[in-house]
C-alpha cells in the first residue's frame, strides 16, 4: 500500500482536510474570499447556475465560496460516514436548524434534562409554539429510552457528556434504538469533538459542534457546524438555506486556522486533566475537606472509556458551604477568568447551579459547584491557583 493508499489518521486529517489544489491555489492556506455578489458572464450562464446544483459552486455569497467549502469539508473529513457539513454562526444556530430540519408541527422530541440550556430553551419555547412536543429524559436512561418514544417521535438529541453535569450517555445503544424506529438522531458533540468521539461510527444520523470552542480555538470568533449521513443531508440542507443561515468568510477562515491545531490543542487539554482525577481533586486532595467530587463521574464513570482522552471541560463540587465561599474561591484566581464559553487556549472558571435547569432528575452530589475550561497553562501553575482557591472557600465555610 502506498502512502497516498494508506487511510489518514484523524489527527492528519485536521491538517489535510479541505485544502484542494483549486481552492489553496498554490498556497498553504485557502484565501479568505469575501464576495457577496457573484457574476456571470451572460445571462445564460446566470439562468443555468439558477437550476444547477450550487454546492461548491460559485453561485450568491450566501451559498459560500471556497473558504467556506473548504473548513466545511475538512469537518466532514473527520467524520467517516457522513455526508456533508453545513456551517453556521454560532453552536446555537447549529443546534436550533437540525431541530427545525427534522421536526414539524404534531412531531415529538426526546431531549436529555442534562442539555445546553439555550437546546432546552429552544425546545420549551419556539418548538412548542410551532406544535412540537417536549419530553426530557434522564440522560443515563440507555437503551430504556425505548419507553418514552411514541409513533409521534421523530427526533431523539443527545448530548454527551452533558452540559454542566458531565453525565455520558450511552449513545450506541440508543441510536440503535432510534433507528430501528425510523427516529432521526441529533447530537451535541462540542465537547469531544469527532477526534474523541466520531459520532457517525456510533450510529448518529446528526453531528453537531459549537465551532466556537475546540476547532476556532483561540475565544475570538463565533461558529457553529451540522454533520449529516447522506440519507439527512438533503433535508438539512435545504432547512439551512431556507433560513439563511451563513458563516461570514473571515470567521471561516479562523475556524480553519484553529482546526490545523485542534488536535495537538486536545491533546494538551486532556493531558491536564485526568478523568478520574482532574486538577480540581489534585488541588482538592492537598486542601482536605474542600472538594468533593467530579460532576458526572458517579453515575457514568463506566461509560468515560469510551473516549480515547478527555476535553479540557469539568465541573467538581464543593465540600459544603455556600455560594459566598464558591464567589471567594474564585475571584481569587489569578490565572483563570471568569467567563462563558470554553475550548480556548486560556482557563476559565465558572459558578454554575445545574439544578435550576433540570426537570426530570437531580445532578447527582450536592453543594456549591464551580466548572472549570483548563487552558494551556503550566499544570503546576494552575493547581497552585487552585489550590490557594480551596483555601479561601475553606476560610469563608
């Protein structure tokens, strides 16, 4: 077998993906095209693109030029199986369009409690004001997810590991189910992105990413991505231009820059943090008594090992206390910020109250709960921050 023979790993795919010869035109990077408006040289060659197809064709700006194409087909690249990649301006958008492609008026939804707040507001609201029904489910239900689906069922969304709370559903098992019902399956997989978890190998009909995070990298642009098998392409794709949805080219142009780097990035990120002992139970084990256990971890920890490695995102739980000692912990910190988002280069701390956003089950331990986004600083250095954190909240208990 020869090299060019030889499947390319994933993590050569980041760096390969999407860089045809007729869009790098001899350069390294694809050129940030910036057009609105395209022109024909006739008005036969304008009514002939009018009924062709347009993908991958220079067409109106809205439809993309090659530095969309280009991020778009190196996503599909890294989930073998699929279709097609569509690229939106935010995660959100992303989610709210595969919704919206595959449910209609009378349809049902099946929706993790664990689930992106703004996934959950969405459903509960302009979902529900369209005719589509709701039904949140313990996101470790597995293959008893059975039990909740109707003949009105048509979408089953997953997200996993869940938002906040970590919880890792047992996706193959309920894809299977989904399936053999004729159920679409959407999933959020921001957080492991098909280099920890390539969802269309585990029977995932819709992959979903918030750009924003681990393939732009760097916290300076927003961006959302919808990867479909080819029995969904057509239909999410039509949902998206019907909508409008587009990705201007210079955010394209940075979600393709940071993917080149994605890999080695993810490494970096997990490599901080130990599924079974992150930097917050290092720190928490120096300052006894202050921490007192990892979100997600005790109802899903047999179902960690399915990933290869571990994101830079998790949340831990304090030992007692309350929210002026959690606020002490963290205002203290001098290497991480307070701020939404993850996936960046820097690390971040956040006070989060996942039970305010559950209906069907309770996130598991009790306490003051802070997540924390572990960035690319000196492992060393972060656990002294910490650790000089779990002194304040100790002090303020």
């Amino acid at each position: 077998m020869s090299a060019s023979d030889r499947p390319q790993s994933p993590e050569t795919r980041v760096v390969t993906g999407g860089r045809r010869p007729e869009w790098t035109a001899g350069v390294v990077n694809v050129p940030v095209w910036r057009a609105s408006t395209i022109l024909y040289d006739d008005v036969a060659a304008l009514r002939a693109a009018a009924g062709a197809d347009t993908h991958h064709r220079l067409y109106y700006g809205r439809r993309g030029t090659p530095t969309q194409w280009s991020l778009a087909e190196a996503l599909t690249e890294l989930e073998p199986g699929a279709e097609g990649t569509l690229l939106y301006p935010s995660g959100v958008a992303a989610i709210t369009t595969a919704l919206l492609a595959f449910l209609k008026p009378g349809d049902h939804l099946l929706l993790p409690d664990s689930a992106y707040d703004p996934t959950r507001a969405f459903a509960m609201g302009m979902l529900k004001t369209i005719g589509v029904t709701t039904t949140l489910y313990d996101p470790v239900i597995g293959a008893g997810i059975a039990g909740l689906m109707t003949p009105a069922t048509k979408v089953l969304f997953l997200e996993s590991p869940g938002s906040l709370t970590f919880e890792v559903q047992d996706v193959p098992a309920m894809t299977r189910i989904a399936r053999e019902r004729g159920i679409t399956t959407i999933l959020d997989n921001t957080w492991a992105t098909p280099l920890l978890f390539p969802a269309m190998a585990h029977g995932v009909d819709v992959t979903i990413m918030a750009c924003t995070k681990y393939v732009v990298g760097h916290s300076d642009a927003m961006l959302g991505s919808a990867t479909a098998v080819a029995s969904h392409w057509q239909r999410l794709r039509d949902a998206t231009y019907q909508l409008g949805q587009h990705v201007g080219p210079d955010d394209a142009a940075l979600g393709a820059r940071g993917l080149r780097t994605m890999a080695v990035r993810l490494r970096q990120h997990g490599d901080l943090v130990d599924p079974h002992r992150p930097l917050a139970g290092r720190a928490g084990g120096r300052r006894a008594g202050a921490a007192s256990g990892v979100a997600g971890l005790p109802r899903t920890r047999h179902l960690h090992a399915r990933f290869p490695g571990s994101a830079g995102l998790f949340a831990f739980v304090l030992d007692g206390g309350g929210d002026a000692g959690r606020v002490a912990l963290i205002d203290g910190l001098a290497l991480f910020g307070i701020g939404y988002s993850w996936g960046g280069y820097e690390s971040l701390a956040l006070p989060i109250d996942p039970h305010r956003y559950r209906s069907v089950t309770r996130a598991g331990a009790e306490g003051p709960m802070i997540r924390l986004q572990i960035g690319l600083e000196d492992p060393d250095d972060l656990i002294a921050d910490l650790a000089a954190g779990l002194d304040r909240f100790r002090a303020a208990r």
